[in-house]
C-alpha cells in the first residue's frame, strides 16, 4: 500500500452516496475493479478475508467502467486500486495491483490508529 495519511487528497472523504454502500463502522477497504481483470478477483478475495477477520470492516466494490466520473476524480489508473478509508470516509492509504494479505491488514491498522479529526 502507498500514499499516506491524507497525502494526495487532503481531507477528501468517500461516503455511501459516491460508495454506492455504507462504510464500515471502524474503516473501509474500497476497491475499483473491471470485468476482465483478473488480478481484481484475487483482490476482492484478499479483501473480503480481511474485512470479514476485523469487526467494524466493509470491503467495497466498485466497477471503474460504471464510475468513471468517481474514477476520475480519485486519480484511479488501473484495476484493481484500492482505497483504505478511515471510518470518516477519508482515505488514508491507496495502492495499484494486486495487494498482499499483509499490506492490506497493515494499512487497515493505520486507517483504524488514525485520529479521526471533526
């Protein structure tokens, strides 16, 4: 996982209207996805894992080709991308590619440290 605490979009936070889902109580793994990516299967797998062995955790899915204004707005490039939302809604972490089990669990834990702010 890349990117750090509110780097590259300052306090932008995702909620259910631009998520299409509720987030999680404690944080959120969201990830863009397309139809003939297959590395995105093995990441909605690793996701769903991990969001299913911490309470409070949603993982979401969403297809890049049925968003591109959202796609857009957030930079994503490729498929799979996957945002790690604090339970604000701001992103804190975001990486390209096929994530491992232990970043994803790695950056879930800086989502949920991180100070949440009014």
């Amino acid at each position: 996982m890349v990117s750090g605490p509110g780097e590259e979009h300052g306090e932008r936070r995702l909620g259910a209207a631009e998520l299409g889902a509720e987030l999680g109580e404690r944080a959120t793994l969201v990830q863009f996805s397309s139809a003939f990516c297959q590395p995105c299967r093995a990441t909605r797998r690793t996701l769903a894992e991990v969001a299913g062995m911490v309470d409070g955790v949603a993982h979401v899915e969403i297809d890049a080709e049925d968003r591109l204004a959202l796609v857009r707005e957030l930079d994503v490039l490729r498929t799979p991308t996957v945002l790690v939302l604090d339970a604000r809604g701001r992103i804190v972490r975001r990486a390209a590619g096929q994530p491992r089990k232990a970043d994803v669990i790695a950056a879930l834990g800086q989502a949920v440290r991180w100070p949440a702010r009014g």
